[in-house]
C-alpha cells in the first residue's frame, strides 16, 4: 500500500505530538508544540479581531465578556452537515471541561435545520452567526473557515487544531488551560 508524503508527514507530527505530551514545563517552552506550529506560521501569534455583526444565536453568553480570556473559537457553516455534527462534539467536549470558553461561529445564511438542532440541543457553549463571513474577512482566514482555534488572553492564536477527536491535540488545549 502506497502513502502519500502528505499522509507520511501528518503521521509523523502525530508521533512528535504524542512525545510532547510527556512532562514539561510549560507549553511554549515545548518542542514539539513549536514544531507542530510551525506549520501554522501563516496565523500564529495572529491578534483576532470580532466584527460588531456577529449575532449571539443561542444566547448562551456575551461572547463580548470575553475578552482578556482564553478561549477556544470553532468555525463552521450553517448548511454543512459536519458543522453540525461537530456542535455536539463541541457539547461534549465542553461538558468534560466546562471552564473552558468555547465560541462557535457559524457562517452562513440561516436555516430552520441549524436553527432546530440548536434548539433541539440547547448547548452550553455561545454559538456566534456570521451571516456575510465578517470574521473570517476581517482576520484574513480565508484558509481556515472549518477550523479550530486556541487564542489566549491577548486575543493571539497560539494553537490550531481539533481537539475533540485528537487526544494529543486536546492534550495541548488542556494543558495551555490549566498550567
């Protein structure tokens, strides 16, 4: 069986990946946190900015009470049947580690399916709707619109990645929370 070198590469940061989850000081000072974020120079360190447009969905919370936070941000569409399955990833993700901030921006024209599923769901993290992509625009994500991100209290990504089905990645999220 044939790998690509792309596939090769992606399992090769994995293994770096789980190496670093043994001890260290501290996230930054970690080798293979750097080395894993090198291939995110194009964002890291990026300062993100909110447009005054977002509107709060399920008015979970003001997502503006969060500033000087670290917060976890997920990007996702309205009419993207993943998006909507990764909501209740998120869901539980954010019900085994309820103090970490979780906003959801969802972009796209509103639908009663999305609308329903929130309802339906009543999820306990803030669901942002970004009608026109304003957030992506304005931060030049163009590259990112189905990621996830890790900013901290500056409002500076300092990690990309799903840590939802990717203990090693969550591993890095929980960590930068809680040392």
């Amino acid at each position: 069986m044939k790998y690509s070198s792309k596939y090769i590469e992606q399992l090769l940061l994995l293994l770096l990946l789980l190496l670093s989850t043994c001890n260290s000081d501290n996230i930054f000072s970690d080798k293979y946190y750097r080395e894993y974020m090198s291939h995110f120079s194009d964002i890291n360190g990026k300062v993100i900015i909110f447009p005054n447009q977002l509107k709060n969905y399920n008015d979970y919370k003001n997502y503006k009470n969060i500033k000087n936070q670290k917060v976890i941000i997920c990007i996702g569409y309205m009419n993207c049947s993943p998006c909507i399955i990764r909501l209740k990833e998120v869901e539980k993700f954010h019900n085994n580690f309820p103090d970490i901030p979780i906003l959801y921006i969802v972009l796209g024209e509103e639908n009663d399916y999305f609308k329903n599923q929130v309802r339906k769901n009543n999820f306990t993290f803030t669901i942002l709707h970004d009608r026109f992509s304003d957030f992506i625009k304005l931060n030049g994500l163009e590259n990112y619109t189905k990621s996830v991100f890790l900013i901290n209290e500056k409002s500076e990504i300092i990690l990309v990645g799903e840590p939802f089905h990717n203990k090693i990645i969550q591993n890095f999220y929980t960590r930068f929370f809680y040392e």
